[in-house]
C-alpha cells in the first residue's frame, strides 16, 4: 500500500509540474505583452476594442503571441516526456523480449494518420481505407494502425498530462454543439496542434527528441504485435514500412533513421499526400516513395514551406537523398489532398492502395505513372 | 508616406529608450530562446551554466563590435567622432524588438520570428541614425549595415551550435550503430 501512495504522490507531483511549466509560458507571453504596452502609452489605446480596426490589430497580436506561445508549451511537454516525468521512456535495451515470436510477420507496414486525427480511432473513410488496404496486402505483411501520431505518450491527446482540461472540453464541443462554425472551430484547434507537432518535427533543434520519442512508441508498439529485432541466427528478413499520410510523412521522415536504429532492421518510407521538410537523416534510409497527386495544394505548399526541398538548396538532406537515387515519385492524376478526390475517397482509393502494394511487392521501388 | 512612418517609428523610438538596461533584457530574451534547445537536449546544469555564460559574452561582444563598426562608419562617413556609450545612449532604443526573442524557442516558426526581430532591429538603427544624426536615410542605412551583419553572424554561429550538440547527445541515448 505505501509504496502505491509514494507512487501517486510522485505522480500528483509531476503534473503539479507540469502545470506550473504551461502556467509560466502563459505568464512569459503576458509579461511581454505588458511590456509592449508599457514601451508605449499610446498602444495601450489600440487595445481597448473601440472599433473593427482596432479588434482586428488585438486579434493579429493576440495570434502572433498564441503561436509562438502555443509551440512552446508543446515543446515543454516534450522535454517532460524527454526527462521521463510522464514516464514511458523506455531505455531501448529493454524494448523488446529475448525470445523471437517465429510467428511474427516478416514485413510491418505502419500507418501514420495527417493531422486531422485526435483519437486513436481513424475517421470513417481512413478506416474504410485501411481495411481495403489490410485486404490487398501480401500475406507475409502485417499493418499496424491505430497509432497516435501526434502524442509522444500512449494515451490520447483528451488524456495529455496539464492540458487534458483543455482538450476534453474542445473534443465536448466539437462533438456536442450545436453550432457548426464552434464544431469546426473546435476541429480547427486540434489540427493546429498537431501541425505544430508536425513543426517541432522538422525543427533542427527539437525535431530529432520528438522523432526519438516518436520512434520509441512506434517500437513499443511493434513489440506488443510480436516483433524482435532479427538475429543473425533465428530469423530471415525483416523489414519495417512506414507509411505516412499528409503531415504523416514527416513524421515518417523524422523518425526512420530511429526506428532503424531501435529496431535493428532496414526502414523503407511511403508518403501519400506527404508535407514533409526532408530536413532528417536519410541516408541510411531505405527506399522513399511519394504517392502524389496532380492536384494536390498542400503537398505542394510543402516544398514552398520548407526550404531543404527547394532545388537551390543542393546539399540539404532531402536534395542528397534525391541525388543518390533514393527518392521515388508515383504520380496520380486528379488526385487531390483530401474530399472526394482525395486518396480515401472511393474515386481514387484502388489506385493509391495499387501504388502502396506495389511498392510492398518489389525490394526496389518501381515507377509508375 | 515611408519618411513620414519612420519618423513616427523614430519619435516612438526616442520616448520607449529605457537606457542600458534594454540591452541587458534582450539578452536575457536571446539566452531563454537558446535555453530551451539547451534543456530539450539533456544538457547537465554545468554545461547549461557554461553556455549561457558563452551566450552572455559572445552576445556583448556582437553588440559591442556592432558599435564599434558604426563608429567607424560614422567617422569614415561624415568625419565626426562619437563616444561609445554616447552612440548606445542614441540607437539603444532600436533593440527594442529583442525583447520579443524569447519567442525564436518557439519550433518551425523561429526563422521567421528571428529574421523579423532582426529586420526590425536593423530598421531602426537606420531610422535612428537618421533621426539624431540628422543623416540622409540612405546613408544611414550604409553605415549601420556592417555592424549589423557582424553582430549578426556572431549571434547565428553561437546558436548554431546547439542542434549539433542535440545529435551527438541523442547518439549517445541510442544504442550503438549495428548493421542493417
């Protein structure tokens, strides 16, 4: 008994923490908008809401001190997780188990939702998507979905430790209100989230610990379904597949060399409708193949957005993965990011799931059109 | 129109000057935007502690050979010569936006927010230079430009150095390199 009372007494502790942390970046961003208004009288002014121009220029700063704001809080929760506050982090010796599952597939293909996912069910058309896709795959292939992409922990963002409060009560009125605009207001904040997540990915600076963090929950994962890291005596190939859709792809991207490495066994990358930086390690990598579509905005706001994809930039990670080969473009014409013509919609879902087989099927990427 | 708005940026500028101090809380706001890069990667507290000591002498030293180049700019351009703590005293006002960098620790975002703070810093050393040297705009803008861009790659080489750090120490978390 008392040592499960020392436990929950930790524990208390550590979300206390946790939210002292989130309370002092709330405090940070006010201090400085104090000091702004204090720099100059006349802004306090222009703060007090007396008409449309005004409100507007509240708003505007408002969001550009939310954003930065927001990115910090979401990186204070990664050094949390990242200093094993919130537990989880599992030294990578104690992964997986000594004895191999012989009956554990060969090949895993792992799904990572984009960023409009916030349970750990997909929605309906993802799902629908991936049961016809689990059908057509080769027998000696596995597929692993269900995956939070855009929580470092198991639990689900409604469960994250010092903000919990916060989530529960969007995803309650996401579900529950009666407004729309609220419904896709409340949808709106939780795809800000995870494109943050998606931004922490690509940054020089945080991006290889959330990727680590990433690659350590996808391990955990692989251990649960059977996998063992092949030993030269016991087993044949194995390999892991990521397949990655929307801001997926980065993820994917951030976390191949890890899993690699975690896993002990080669890692090859499919994005579909990937936005991605290309600003990892790829060069131990396996094949990377992108399904993309001839109308698909956001795919190509992601070469705009990130600057390592830009041809000018020759000797980023991206544009040498590219150079040596490693990079295969399937192309797919009409095909747009999501809706009726995105790659989950009846119209164009045989041929996405025909490109991803066929990719499965060969050792080498193949090129189709 | 752009005369008539940097003037009011000037005149801004003038009534917001808080002295030395400034200088001391934008180099505060550097610091805690580095800190976070240095917490995320595991850093130990002693390491924290010696780079944030780096981080306060290399940003003096940026801020200090900035002055000093303005100097001689000043001097090379219109022959005057001005005391150090007299040209702080006129353009400290102008880093007034980094007090805002603190927000640079935020991710994919930080480019963005640094390259605007820096842009805005440059902005109004040149209205600044303009307003109390009474110097043409042009002018202005050519003698600020090399401390600028001195003291800009000082900053950029002393907060390079924290991602490399983040991939050797997440090397040293990982197990050793097997083949694959």
């Amino acid at each position: 008994m008392a040592p499960l009372l020392a436990v929950r007494s930790h524990l208390g502790w550590l979300r206390r923490l946790h939210q002292l942390l989130l309370w002092l970046v709330l405090l940070t961003g006010l201090i400085t908008l104090l000091v702004f208004r204090r720099a100059d009288p006349g802004l306090l002014a222009t703060l007090s809401g007396r008409n449309l121009t005004t409100m507007l220029q509240t708003l505007l700063v408002l969001v550009l001190l939310l954003i930065p704001i927001s990115g910090v809080y979401s990186v204070i929760s990664q050094f949390a997780f990242w200093n094993g506050w919130l537990g989880g982090l599992t030294p990578p010796a104690e992964l997986f188990g000594d004895d191999p599952d012989e009956s554990s597939s060969p090949c895993f293909l792992i799904y990572l939702d984009g960023i409009h996912q916030s349970e750990r069910d997909h929605p309906p058309r993802v799902a629908a998507f991936l049961e016809a896709l689990e059908q057509r795959l080769p027998v000696d292939v596995k597929l692993i979905k269900g995956l939070e992409t855009y929580t470092l922990t198991p639990s689900r963002l409604a469960d994250d430790t010092g903000s919990q409060w916060f989530w529960r009560r969007l995803f309650s009125l996401q579900e529950h209100h009666p407004n729309t605009l609220v419904s896709v207001v409340c949808s709106f904040l939780v795809q800000a989230n995870n494109v943050i997540k998606v931004g922490i990915s690509s940054d020089r600076r945080y991006g290889p610990i959330l990727n680590y963090e990433l690659a350590l929950k996808v391990a955990k994962k692989l251990a649960e379904q059977g996998f063992c890291p092949p030993s030269d005596d016991t087993r044949g190939p194995v390999e892991l597949v990521l397949l990655g859709y929307s801001g997926g792809g980065e993820m994917a991207m951030g976390m191949a060399d890890y899993l690699r490495r975690l896993c002990r066994c080669p890692v090859r990358i499919i994005t579909c409708c990937g936005v991605f930086s290309g600003n990892q390690l790829l060069e131990q990598v396996g094949a990377i193949t992108m399904v993309v579509g001839s109308r698909d905005p956001v795919a190509a706001f992601g070469r705009i957005a990130y600057p390592g994809r830009s041809p000018l930039l020759p000797l980023s990670n991206w544009n040498r993965a590219v150079a040596r080969g490693q990079v295969q473009r399937l192309n797919i014409t009409g095909l747009n990011h999501n809706g009726s013509n995105g790659p989950f919609a009846d119209r164009y879902r045989e041929a996405v799931i025909q490109a991803i087989v066929s990719q499965l099927s060969s050792h080498e990427p193949v090129s189709t059109t | 129109m752009i005369p008539e708005v940097l003037g009011r940026l000037a005149v801004w500028l003038m009534q917001a000057d808080v002295g030395l101090g400034l200088a001391v809380l934008v180099g505060l706001s550097m610091s805690l935007s580095h800190l976070f890069s240095l917490v995320a990667n595991r850093l130990t507290p002693r390491q924290i502690a010696v780079q944030l000591v780096l981080d306060g002498l290399v940003l003096a030293l940026a801020l200090l050979l900035g002055i000093l180049f303005n100097i001689l700019m000043i001097k090379a351009l219109t022959g005057a010569v001005v005391h150090p703590s007299e040209l702080l005293d006129k353009l400290g006002a102008a880093l007034i936006p980094g007090l805002f960098y603190c927000f640079v620790a935020a991710p994919y975002i930080s480019d963005l927010i640094a390259t605007v703070i820096w842009f805005l810093i440059h902005l109004n050393v040149v209205t600044l230079l303009h307003a109390r040297l009474d110097l043409p705009y042009e002018q202005a803008l050519v003698m600020a430009t090399p401390g600028f861009v001195v003291a800009l790659l000082l900053v950029m080489v002393l907060f390079h150095q924290g991602w490399q750090a983040s991939y050797r120490r997440l090397a040293s978390e990982l197990l050793p390199e097997s083949p694959v």
